[in-house]
C-alpha cells in the first residue's frame, strides 16, 4: 500500500491538501514531517502507552540545539560529527534541530558545507552523502556577537518560529565559545528570557570545560548559571565521564563481585592514575595552555573525576544524584595539600628540548604564543590521599603530562604483596609480585590483570603474565564517542555523566591550595624539568621512591 | 591465515564450511589455525550455535553467519541434523574455518571461528554432546533454532541455553511449537529466555505506530479508533497476528470472544466494539512481515506502510481537517541475518511476549 503522500528522503515534498511539508530531521526512531506552521503539539514520550517499555534508558526528546561558539573547532570536530552520528545509528530523536551561534557572517548554506567537511574527517560513523543531505536540511545559522542581546532577542524569534513549526518547545543550549564569553553568554540568555522555556517544555544549558579558573571564578559563574537555569537543567560536561572506559569502572566494581571485596587499604596497596600526552603546544595551543597548565586543565577535572570513579563507595542507585552524591564526597575527603605539604606531595615540571617519534621538539618555553619565562607547568605529579575509611593509608599517585613517550590515560590499582612465605625464597627482578589491575581509559581502551606464573621446567620460577580485555578484540566496534553519549544525555534529561556544582567547587577548592603553594609561597617549591620525550622530570620519581614504590612502566 | 570466506548465500556446496576435520581433532586444529596466523585476532563473546534439521542447510547457515559474526564475535557451531534409525546409522563430519572482519578502530582482522556438523543418527543423543563438546568455557550460549522443534529439543540440551533464538512465523503447527516451548522453559533447570525475530520484524512497526501517538491529539484520538486493518506479506499471518496482539495489549483494548487467523472482535475501555482484519498482500519485498496498517475512526486515521525503496516505513496521521502528520522510521533489519544481529544486540526478555501469545492462543 503506498500513500498519496509523496515521500523523498532529503527532498521537500507535496502533501495534501496543497500544504507544504519539509522533511526536518534525519534517520531519527523515527523522522517526521509536518506542515508549516504545526498543529500538533507534543507530550512527554512517558505519557504514550505505545512508547512504554521500548527504552532502558531515559529517552532524548525532540528538542533544538543551539551551540554557541558555532563556527569554533569543538563544533566542527566534535559537536555535529557526534550529532551526525547518533543520527546514522537511528538514535536522534525526532524533529530535531541545530542552530549554530556565532559571530562571523554567513549563511546556512555556507555553514553546512563548513559542517559537511568536518564530518566527513571527523564523524565515527562513515559520512553518507545521503544521511548527511537530509540532516543538514535542520542545521541553521544564526550570527551575531555574544555581547549582542538584540542578538538574543532575534535567536529567540528564530527558535518561536522553529518551536511553532515543529510543535516543541524544547531547548539545549551548548555553550562551546571560548571560556571568556560563558558569563556574557548565560547573563544575556537570562535578559533575552531565553532561559525559560514554553509552558510544557524545557530549557537545558550545557556548558564546555574550563569551568572557571579558580574556586572563586567557578563560583562566580556557577551563580551565573544558577540565576539563569535551575542545577537539574545545568549539564556540566567532562567528556572523560562520557567515554566507554570510564563508565565501565563503576561496572567493573559493583557489577563483579570479586574485586569490591578487595577494593581497600587492607588489600590495595596504591593507585596510580596516568595521563600522558605525546603532543606539546602544537597548532597555537601555547596560548591557552601557558594561562592554565596541567594541573588547572586536567587534574582538576577529567583525572579527580576519575579518581573519584575508582574511590567512590557504592552508589545507593544509578540515578544522577546517587552516583554524584557519592563522588563529591570522594572530592571533600581529599587530603589538603598544604605550603607545609606541597613540595614533599607535588612535583612540577616543564619539558626542554628533547626528541618525540624521532623529531627534535622544541622545550616548553620555547614553543609559540609561551612565555618565554613561563612558570605554568607542562607536567605534574602529585601524591593525594583520600582521608576516608576505605582508603586511610593508601596513596593515589596521579601524574599528567605533555610530551611524554606515548599517549596513554590509565589507571592502576596496585594490589599488597602476598604474605611472604613460600616464594620469598624465589629471585625475582624487580617489582613485579604485587597484582595489578588496570584501567586502560585511552587508547587501546581494556583492562588487564598482572599476576604472578610459575615459568614452565623443573625448576621453581616466576615471572609476571598478563590476561588482558581488550574493548576492540572482544567487541569488534568502535565505541561511541564521548561527546555522543553526552550530548543524547543531556537532550534526555541525565545528569549522571556531568560534574555537579558542589563537585566542581570542591575540585577547586583542593586545586587552589596546590596552585597557591606554588605562586604564593615565599619559597616555592622548583619548577624541574624534564627532556621532551622522557617520562617525567626525576623528582616525580623519587617522589614515589621516598614511599619504596615505582611508576608503572606504560 | 585463516580460509576466505567470502561466500555466495546461493553456494550450497559445502566448500564454504573450510577445512574438513575429524570431529575428535577439531580443538587441536583450530589451536594449530591461530597459532599459524598471527596476525588474525580470535574473537568470542558469546557460543552461538545454529541449528537446522532442513536439507542442505549447512552452506546457506555459514553464510548467515559471515553476516552476523560482523556485529557479533562468536564461537559458532552450524549445525545440519537428521534423524537416522539404526545404531549403525550414526554419522558424524565436521569442518573449521574462520569468519574475519576488518574492524573500525585499528583495521585488525577480527575472526569468529565456525565449526560446522553434519549429524545423522539418534539426534536427541548427538546433539547435546556435539554441541556441549565445542562450547568456549564460560560464555554464555545462544541457540538459534531454527524451524519447528524436534525430539532433539529435550532437556538436556535446552537447560544449558541461555538465549533461544526462534522464528516463529515459520512454524507450521504455532500452538504445537508454543506448547513445547512452555513445556521446556518450565523444566527444572531452565534458564533460557526467547528471542523470537518476530518481535525483531515488528520493532519498527511499534516505533512507528507508538511515534504516532507523540502528540496528545492522536492520543485522544486513540478512544475513537473503531476498526483496525493490518497487510502482511505472504507467510506471514502470524508476524501480523502479533502486532495485532501487540497493539491490543498496549492501546488497552479487550479481546471479544470471537476470533480467528484473520479477524479480531475487539472492545474498548467503554464497551465499544472494535474491528480488526488481518489481509494479505502479494507484493514482493526486501521486508517481508507486515506492510501496512491502518487505523481508523471517527475523525481520525493512522497509517503505516512500507515506502517504494523497502528501507522506510511511511506513517501518516491525519485528524478532522488538520493538515497530515508524516513520520519516517528506518527499517533497520530485515533480511535474516540483520534480525538476529539486531536481536542479539537486544538480549533481554521482551515483558509482553507471553502475554502476546497468551492473547493469541485461541485466535491461531
């Protein structure tokens, strides 16, 4: 049976009676197309008998986009590949719509064709002529300056006419614009009234990283953002909470029972958490990184959020609030690293010249748009105890770092020595008879189980053997992209994956006083150094060798 | 490396199944495989066993397998079976080869191992301890049976399954079959849950009527519904007697006494009547399952249908004098192999199913 409708994916097309349709999103559940403007009016997928029982996780809603900082690379190589792939896996919902926000002139054709070509490098799933021409039917431009709140007042009429189009009144709004506009941008959505939604509807704001500089800019622009939307509406992305492997860390610990049993100071001996990078200050990125540094852009978001996967106690459910309960109370037990602490706890340092996949590098300080006399660091590694009853003794060595020999972010859990009785007899070279499990985060995303074999032949001897899970080899697809997750979670209401307010402050409030010591002491502890392409400068070293352990050979 | 298998869905001879092997050797030559190729990765997350009593299924299994060990890395046992009398009738081949695909991240070649059987003899004996003898340890298993059930579907074999896989648009006696399957699932010991492609086929029918009824114009439209006509393409009756049930179930409606393979007498919450009638068409089609529905009532019509290319389904809604209300849903599986890759990828239990067949019982 085929309809007097006539249907054409990508295409417009004539419906009766003499109305005008277009087709308005791409291969969602399900695409819809309706005339303009609508009659029809939306309701929360719960309240639709037919729709009970079809998802095991909270469902994204028809809803507009608008992504300020639209013609920025976040946009370009994140953002809309990952739209575009949710939409190749059937996943977007239906009647969506993209709106970019940007202050450079141009028209929607041209911004498409910006789009297409970026998708075409950077979307997981393989750019399809045909999807890519039916989806980009609903992305627009709209240019005006941040500061602009006539600029707000237009995007405001332009989203009416959507929202009346389209029958839904729904708002995401993604704040992807260099961290110096956040303010202006939440303050002038407030002015513009942009921040409430039609009745029935809602209103949504996802805000990029950095997340202020300090505790008192964070709270600064968390009570910006606290004026303007309501915390339940506020999506504070860390797109590490985003990847598979991160994820998986609650699985693999209260989903398998043999390791919550081990998983404290009676049986775990250390963690260490690794983030190194084999990149400097490529491509212009001296710029903002000489105004950050490791420890302000990693440490205090993706690796403490991290740290506070591996630390948290079980959650009393999966619900936003359950799990963020328990990792901001991980945060609030951190150890205070004091003046007095700060140089036995903390190691700093900057690459020099060295040599990364057989090419010369250039040191820190003399990579472009970097101070020459620059004191922010390119590489840290601190000692941070989590003063609770599960971990009361047990370090958790975290270290980040830029030119590093590889790029690797793992986590370990070192495991106690077995009591010494039977094999202490046994030589074995160097310090290989404690377990190690670890936490491939990126690449090569897995977990692996270090333990000890006896070597095949007569005589008694032992060397360590890895059994290794590898995400590529046991699940042959590529995993989803971080911002993919993200982005259908924020479209559908779940704030598990993002930081919370008091998570966010509490993460600064610890990283002040690190950075305070540093800047503020009359005798700050040295800025070491390290050649580019080693890992890491000797004294983070020897800080573990003060405490007889070891960095983990990565 | 491991043998090409790039093979022809239309190839029935048994070259495709790879190397022939004694069955008391299969373990040592599939060792000796892997470690002759290093460069091929060994993958499995699961047993999957595919089993046929049909004729010469063995080469059209291997290759619905090459299709779905691309989405699902498998230990995988094909399994041809038929019944012999006699001791001396019990005959057993074997062959080994490899599934390989390129994944995604890093261009390796991923390999599913395929082991395939050729039984002849005493099948509710044979059966369990090949299959049992070749399982990787500690994977789950899934069973995809396929056709009606034999004396081969005894106990013994159906406590270890995990996941059932079946099709049961294509049993010929559905109350027969359906008894058998109660009867195993309420052995002691039985763990398995189902997974009928029925329910895959009808997965974006439901999207597609449940998108219909987003907006609470059709919702209050649902109550003035007053006669419902489902299309299904040839062999297909049941798969539309189950969106049938399906819809009944969720739009609250009762089943009438009255009731047949191709009608429904249905009521409403308010007592009035409700027709359904179940028509087949003789289109051809890249989907076979159910082409079109229609919903219709006082000031109200909701239709679903297959669009010209195969890959959509078509819905328009359309109330009083509003202007149409139009959805497209992909129709993401439909050849064999794509619905059971999609419906491993969706291993829980379907909450409504028994009760579908519940409500269908008197009616087939």
């Amino acid at each position: 049976m085929i309809f007097d409708f006539q249907w054409k994916l990508g295409q417009h097309c004539i419906a009766p009676p003499t109305m005008m349709v277009g087709l308005v999103a791409s291969s969602a559940n399900s695409t819809c197309t309706e005339a303009t403007p609508s009659y029809w009016t939306y309701m929360p997928y719960s309240e639709n008998p037919f729709r009970q029982q079809f998802a095991t996780r909270p469902t994204p809603e028809p809803c507009t986009v608008v992504i300020f900082g639209a013609t920025g690379d976040l946009t370009h190589r994140k953002l809309v590949p990952a739209l575009y792939s949710i939409a190749a896996d059937g996943e977007l919902p239906p009647t969506l719509k993209v709106v970019g926000f940007a202050r450079r002139e141009k028209d929607d054709a041209t911004f498409r064709n910006e789009l297409e070509a970026a998708n075409r490098k950077h979307s997981r799933a393989t750019h399809d002529d045909a999807l890519w021409s039916t989806f980009s039917e609903s992305i627009h431009y709209h240019c005006s300056e941040f500061q602009d709140v006539e600029g707000y007042r237009a995007l405001g009429k332009r989203l009416d006419a959507i929202d009346k189009e389209r029958g839904t009144g729904n708002r995401l709004f993604y704040v992807a614009s260099a961290p110096e506009f956040f303010d202006e941008i939440l303050e002038n959505l407030r002015t513009s009234g942009l921040n409430k939604a039609p009745a029935g509807s809602w209103a949504r704001v996802v805000v990029e990283k950095p997340f202020g500089t300090d505790l008192p800019s964070a709270q600064n622009l968390n009570s910006i953002v606290s004026e303007t939307f309501a915390e339940r509406d506020t999506f504070r992305i860390d797109h590490y909470l985003g990847k598979e492997t991160a994820q998986n860390i609650m699985v693999l610990r209260f989903a398998n029972a043999i390791f919550e049993p081990l998983w404290n100071n009676r049986y775990i001996d250390s963690v260490q958490i690794t983030c190194a990078e084999n990149l400097g200050m490529e491509g212009g990125r001296g710029g903002y990184y000489d105004k950050s540094g490791a420890l302000r852009d990693m440490v205090q978001n993706h690796l403490l959020q991290l740290l506070s996967l591996v630390a948290m106690e079980p959650p009393t459910d999966l619900s936003a609030d359950g799990v963020r309960d328990e990792k901001v109370k991980v945060i609030r037990s951190l150890r205070p690293i004091t003046m007095a602490d700060v140089a036995e706890s903390v190691v700093r340092g900057q690459y020099i010249e060295g040599s990364v996949d057989g090419k010369a590098v250039p040191g820190y300080r003399e990579e472009d748009r970097v101070d020459p006399e620059s004191m922010t660091e390119s590489y840290v590694a601190l000692k941070i105890y989590v003063d609770t009853w599960r971990w009361e003794g047990v370090p958790f060595y975290v270290r980040m770092g830029k030119q590093l020999p590889k790029k690797a972010t793992e986590i370990s859990v070192h495991f106690r020595f077995p009591p010494s009785v039977l094999f202490n007899s046994i030589p074995m070279q160097g310090d290989v008879r404690g377990n190690v499990l670890v936490m491939r985060i990126q690449p090569d995303e897995g977990i692996s189980l270090r333990m000890l074999s006896k070597i095949p032949g007569a005589a008694l001897r032992m060397e360590p053997v890895k059994m290794d899970f590898s995400y590529s080899t046991s699940f042959g697809k590529a995993s989803p992209e971080a911002y993919e997750r993200l982005l259908l979670d924020a479209i559908a209401g779940d704030a598990t994956l993002f930081a919370r307010r008091d998570e966010v402050e509490n993460a600064w409030r610890f990283i002040d006083q690190i950075e305070n010591a540093w800047h503020n002491n009359p005798s700050p502890p040295p800025m070491t150094t390290y050649p580019a392409g080693t890992w890491g400068p000797q004294e983070a070293d020897e800080m573990l060798e003060r405490d007889s352990r070891t960095w983990r050979r990565i | 490396m491991p043998p090409d298998t790039t093979t022809n869905p239309a190839d029935d001879s048994l070259s495709s199944l790879g190397a022939p092997v004694s069955i008391d050797n299969i373990e040592a030559s599939l060792k000796a495989l892997w470690s002759a190729n290093a460069t091929h990765t060994r993958c499995s997350l699961i047993n999957f066993v595919v089993y046929s009593e049909r004729e010469n299924s063995l080469a059209r299994n291997a290759a619905l397998l090459a299709d779905i060990t691309s989405d699902h890395a498998c230990r995988a046992l094909v399994i041809d079976a038929q019944t012999a009398a006699g001791a001396s009738a019990t005959l057993v081949k074997s062959w080994i080869t490899a599934h390989c695909h390129l994944n995604q991240a890093g261009g390796k070649a991923m390999c599913s191992e395929q082991i395939a059987f050729q039984l002849r003899g005493n099948l509710p004996k044979l059966v369990p301890n090949t299959v049992f003898a070749h399982l990787d340890s500690d994977l789950p298993l899934a069973f995809w049976w396929q056709g009606g059930f034999s004396s081969a579907f005894d106990s013994h074999l159906t406590r270890r399954i995990d996941r059932l896989v079946i099709d049961s648009a294509s049993w010929g006696d559905p109350q027969r079959e359906f008894a058998t399957l109660q009867a195993a699932r309420q052995q002691s010991g039985a763990r398995f849950i189902v997974l009928d492609l029925v329910s895959t086929r009808l997965f974006a029918h439901r999207l597609a009527l449940a998108a219909c009824f987003d907006t609470p114009e059709t919702l209050a439209g649902l109550d003035r519904i007053d006669r419902v006509t489902i299309h299904h393409h040839a062999g297909q009756r049941f798969t539309a007697q189950t969106f049938a049930a399906w819809m009944t179930l969720k739009a609250g409606w009762n089943l009438e006494s009255s009731c047949t393979s191709d009608s429904m007498q249905l009521s409403k919450g308010d007592g009035q009547a409700l027709q359904l009638d179940l028509l087949e068409s003789n289109e051809v089609t890249r989907c076979p399952g159910v082409s079109a529905v229609t919903l219709s009532g006082t000031d109200i019509d909701v239709s679903l249908a297959i669009d010209d290319s195969g890959r959509y389904l078509q819905s328009k809604v359309t109330i009083g004098d509003r202007p149409p209300l139009g959805c497209l849903t992909p129709l993401l599986a439909c050849s064999e192999a794509s619905l059971v890759s999609q419906r491993l990828r969706q291993p829980g239990n379907d909450a409504l199913y028994f009760r579908i067949w519940n409500l269908l019982l008197p009616c087939i």
